[in-house]
C-alpha cells in the first residue's frame, strides 16, 4: 500500500509541474566577439559566428595563450557547444563558461579542455552551465587559436500547460 501511494504522489507530483527542457537554436550566430590582441592577423573573432560553416576562420596568433570569446545578449543555462578547426586544428585548449569578464572572461568556470582534429568539428555536451560569456582559451606559447565555427546552445524550457490543466 505504502509503494502504491508513493508511486501516486510521484505521479501527482509530475503532472501538476511537468517541465521539460529542450534546447535553443545557436544563441552565438553573430553575436559580439572579442579576442587576444594579434597584430598579424587583426580582429578576425567575428568569423567563427559568422554562420558560413567552414568558409572563414578566426585565427589568433599569440605569444602567450590565445583566447577567443564571444558576448551573448543574456545569461543562459550553457549544455552544449559545436566548434569547428582550420587546417590546424586545436589541442589542449579551454572552454571556460561565466558572467565575469575578469581577466577577459579566462577565469570563468573550466568546463573542457578538448582537442579537435585538423579541418573536423566536434560536439561538446555537459552540465548546464549558468553565464553570458564563453571563452576558448589556448594555453601555452608561440599558440594559434584557429576556430572555424563556434555554435553555442543553452537549455530552453517549456511548461506544459496542458498537464495542467490551462
């Protein structure tokens, strides 16, 4: 009897706040993009949101550790990236997520440290994250930070109101 009713109450508990999460388009495309200073190259950030797939690629060179971030309108739950190479590639770099532009925004929460093949992109998926800015950090010395295509999607959340009865 004691199951009986807990199982009830679940289900109770289920259909009176029923939410189900889906995810956002790529909040990234286009958004505003900043990066490290590279005077051999320039401004180049702006063209891994540029929404052309492969076709132009942001490349940062540095002395010491190249970032890249991009700015988005709002705070986001952050659940998964895309981020696409050059004839590169990208090995031990940092996907750090926040709302703090400290130091850049490269102290924000570490949530990858990832490599990607030469010229491949690659899909990365983990815990929501809470923030508005995200980073791609390459540590290290004499670095290219070459980023293709960086597609950021967060958590969008749906009631139904219909379980409900609205």
């Amino acid at each position: 009897m004691t199951v009986v009713m807990l199982a009830v109450l679940l289900l109770l508990v289920c259909v009176c706040d029923s939410t189900a999460f889906r995810l956002t388009g790529n909040i990234a495309l286009r958004a505003k993009t900043h990066q490290s200073a590279d005077p051999l190259n320039g401004d180049s950030a702006w063209r891994a949101v540029a929404g052309d797939g492969d076709r132009s690629c942001s490349s940062i060179s540095s002395k010491r550790s190249p970032w890249w971030r991009v700015s988005l309108a709002q705070t986001y739950r952050i659940a998964k990236i895309s981020i696409s190479t050059g004839t590169e590639g990208i090995s031990g770099a940092e996907i750090r997520i926040g709302s703090s532009l400290e130091e850049d925004g490269n102290h924000n929460q570490l949530v990858r440290v990832f490599s990607v093949r030469p010229g491949k992109a690659q899909v990365f998926k983990f815990r929501p994250v809470e923030g508005r800015f995200i980073s791609v950090i390459l540590p290290g010395v004499d670095r290219v930070l070459n980023l293709c295509e960086v597609e950021v999607f967060a958590l969008a959340e749906e009631r139904h109101r219909a379980a409900r009865g609205f």
